[in-house]
C-alpha cells in the first residue's frame, strides 16, 4: 500500500485521472489537479477558507437557472471569458474583434425585418444601428444579426418576469449585406449584485459596472460565428469593463437626429441617435 503524503498527493492523483477514456479529458483534468494543487500550496489553504470556496461555488449553482447563469458571470468578472475568447477567435487583424456571450442571450428571439424595432414600446431614444456585414475581401454577406441589450434601467429580459421578447431581435442582412437595427439607446448598468458573484465583488475596489453596449450574435455561411458588443463612444466605464469586454475597434458614435427621414426609409417623430458600423467576418477555415 502505498501512503498518501503531501508530497506525493498531487502525483497519485494525476495518475489516477490520467486513466480517462478520452485523451482530452484525461489532459484537462490532470492538468486541473496540477494546477488546484499548485493553488493550495503556494497560498497555504485553510480549511475554513475552502469549506467557504465550497459555500460560494455551492451558491453559485443554486442561484442558476435557465435564464440566470452566475458561473458564466464568475468567469467574465475573473477574466476567464475573455482569456477563452482571445485564444479561440485569433481572427485577421480587419475582422471584427469577438468578445464575451455574457450571460443573459436568450435563444430564439423572433426576426424582424430590415429596420424593425425590438424595443417595441420599451422606453427610451430611439436607436438606430446601420451598416453592412462583409467578408474579409469585401464581398457582402447576407448574415444573420441575433441583437439583444439592456433595458434603460440596465434589466435585460432574462432578469425580469415577462411572458414575451424584449430587447431581443433577429435581423437578416440584405443580398448587399446592409442591415438596419431599431432599438433605444442603451446606458451602463452593474452587473447583478445580489449573488455569490456579487459578493466577492463587493469585498474589492473592482467596479461593478459595464459601458452602454449593445449585443450581436453574426452568423453566416462559410463564416466564423461573431459574438461581440458595439459600444457608445464617450460612455462611462469603458476603461473599466468589469468583464474586460471592451475594445476600441467596437466603440461606436452615436450620433444625434432631429425628427424625420430615418435610415429605415420611414419617419422617426422624435429625436433619434444612429450607430454606424461595417462588421467584417473571418471566413471558416479549409479543413
């Protein structure tokens, strides 16, 4: 019988999980031993203090639920999402840069047509975002826009009772590739504070908030998926993005309209702001 120490723990362990079926589960996960292990000794781990890594990890799970998701939270505010991100999306340097899906998108939103408006009577100035969605030498693709965002109370459908969409659309690309979103202007907001996540933020100097941003999912044939935000230029928190989300090729003018014509071909009664911007996809990879 071979005696467990704390000099001997981590090898034993890694052997053990070194036995997994799949090569890539068995790489993952000692790798995950290595690394817990490592953690522990090098900050000399109390009992109380994992028994309290345990209470909040245990938090986080019970807080989850289909339209909450605090473990996706934990990651963006640790800089884990991001991280994965860069390291899966190394698009060409014209492409539009990704970032994080963050935790409130919603599959199945409903589709509108070429400027219709997803806000439908949510409060707030209108917004509309033009432009054109192209491939990296410049032909047009006719992707498809799944967009969602923030109310202007910083609420997004997830965290509210409602039996319908709100703030969350699917816009298909013309032949050309123009699209047009209707929308309202969003504004910064803090990401939900009344979690496990919440609370460990709350123990730091950390902001808890996020710039104004709008969501997009692109998606298109032959193309890498898109996910990434547009943000407003100018807006508060953009140097300090709780989720690290922020980079300056997605910060966007929105620029002030009076009353009339809009970039949908109709008639805007109020005044109106409208964000340009020509995303540029990365085409899939030869297999």
């Amino acid at each position: 019988m071979q005696l467990v120490t704390e000099d001997n723990i981590t090898e034993l362990a890694q052997q053990r999980w070194a036995t997994a079926k799949d090569p890539r589960t068995a790489q993952l996960v000692t790798a995950l031993v290595r690394h817990l292990h490592d953690f522990a000794r090098e900050v000399r781990l109390t009992e109380d203090e994992w028994m309290a890594a345990i209470g909040w990890l245990t938090a986080t799970g019970q807080i989850s639920d289909d339209k909450r998701e605090e473990f996706i939270l934990a990651s963006d505010v640790l800089g884990l999402s991001m991280l994965v991100v860069q390291m899966n999306h190394r698009f060409d340097p014209s492409a539009t840069p990704a970032t994080v899906l963050g935790p409130f998108h919603i599959d199945g939103s409903p589709e509108l047509g070429f400027g219709g408006d997803m806000s439908d009577g949510v409060a707030g100035t209108p917004l509309y975002i033009t432009g054109t969605v192209r491939s990296l030498d410049g032909t047009p693709v006719p992707a498809v826009l799944d967009v969602w965002q923030a109310d202007a109370d910083g609420a997004y459908e997830a965290q509210l009772e409602v039996d319908e969409a709100r703030l969350r659309a699917k816009y298909q690309a013309r032949e050309d590739g123009s699209y047009c979103v209707r929308t309202i202007a969003p504004k910064g907001y803090s990401i939900p504070m009344d979690g496990p996540v919440g609370a460990l933020i709350g123990q730091t100097e950390i902001s808890h908030f996020r710039p104004a941003h709008v969501h997009f999912l692109v998606t298109a044939a032959g193309h890498e998926p898109l996910i990434t935000h547009l943000f407003e230029e100018g807006a508060e928190y953009l140097d300090s993005d709780v989720v690290f989300g922020t980079k300056q090729e997605l910060v966007v003018d929105f620029a002030p309209h009076e009353p009339g014509l809009a970039p949908d071909g109709g008639t805007c009664e109020v005044p109106w702001l409208e964000a340009r911007y020509d995303f540029v996809l990365q085409p899939c990879a030869p297999h």
